[in-house]
C-alpha cells in the first residue's frame, strides 16, 4: 500500500484523510495511539484530532511495523525502543521501493498503450 500524500502543503491533516493515507479505519489510528505513546496529535475543540507531518511519519513506522512486516504490537513496541533509526531508515527504503515500482507500472502502462 502507497502512501498517498498529494496535499504536502497542509499543516493539519484530519484522521479520515491519515486513515485514508494508509488505507485503514480511524478507529484503529485511534487504538494505535493509545498502545504508543508517541502517536499524539494535536486535538483541537471538540476532541478534534489535527496530525502534522511529523505525526504522519510515526503513523508510518508503526504501520510498516504491524501492517507491512505483520510484527505484533508488543513486538513493533520492543523494536521501536531497541532501535528506532533502523526502523525508520527500513520505512524510508520500502516507500522508495514502492514508488519506484509504482512509476515502473505506470510507464509500462504507458508504453503498452503507445504499442
């Protein structure tokens, strides 16, 4: 799964538009912050959760941890306190990877349509 961040000019990103990112429900980004307690962001009036970029990445390191490594929450704790630099420098490698691949389809498509 891609992660999709058309909009990088924004300072605040809803939970819908973070769930939608990463293809999953707000209750579970809602379930994450309560297991990691570095998942924090800003809550405005009436509870209104308001995620910088900076939130955005941690969402990241976790989701690659459970979602693409399918690691156990215990497990993607444990690997965030031990070391969490290997994590993100694992993270930032598999979303290059799939941006690559993504713009590999996307000529391939391209040329197949062209021939």
């Amino acid at each position: 799964m891609a992660l999709k961040t058309e909009k990088k000019l924004k300072l605040y990103y809803s939970i819908t538009e973070v769930a939608k990112m990463f293809g999953v429900n707000e209750s579970l980004l809602r379930y994450w912050e309560k297991e990691f307690p570095f998942l924090s962001p800003k809550k405005a009036g009436g509870n209104i959760r308001q995620y910088t970029q900076a939130d955005i990445e941690n969402v990241r390191l976790v989701y690659h941890l459970v979602k693409e490594k399918g690691m156990t929450l215990a497990g993607a704790k444990q690997r965030l306190k031990q070391n969490r630099e290997s994590v993100v420098s694992t993270a930032e490698i598999v979303d290059r990877l799939k941006r690559v691949r993504e713009e590999l389809l996307s000529m391939k498509r391209e040329l197949d349509y062209l021939t």
